[in-house]
C-alpha cells in the first residue's frame, strides 16, 4: 500500500481525493488543496486507488 498526501498541489477534477467544501467556491476559482484531513490510499506500484483521500480546499491568490 502506499499512502498519497496532495497538500498545497493545484486542484483538479481527476485526483483521487473528495473535497469536502468544493461548494464553497465558484467554478472559475484556481483551487489547490489546503489540507489532507484522510490520505488517500493505493495499491503500491499501480493506479488502484483503494480509498480516496478527504481535503479542504483554498482558493490560488490571483
């Protein structure tokens, strides 16, 4: 297993990660990940993601 922490990476839809306020923001924000509340967690040496980590996002200063 290995454990994945995408802290302070820019936002994107296809990260295996489930952001728990996307809501709060507009669709044209620039997000990036402010904070790993889970890790997100995949099989060492493949693309098998066996759970999916829980994130706060930001807002990028412009």
């Amino acid at each position: 297993m290995q454990i994945l922490d995408f802290t302070g990476e820019e936002f994107e839809a296809g990260l295996p990660i489930l952001p728990i306020n996307l809501g709060d923001f507009c669709a044209n924000d620039v997000l990036f990940v402010e904070v790993m509340m889970e890790p997100t967690i995949k099989v060492a040496d493949t693309a098998e993601i066996v759970k999916k980590g829980a994130v706060v996002l930001g807002r990028k200063d412009s």
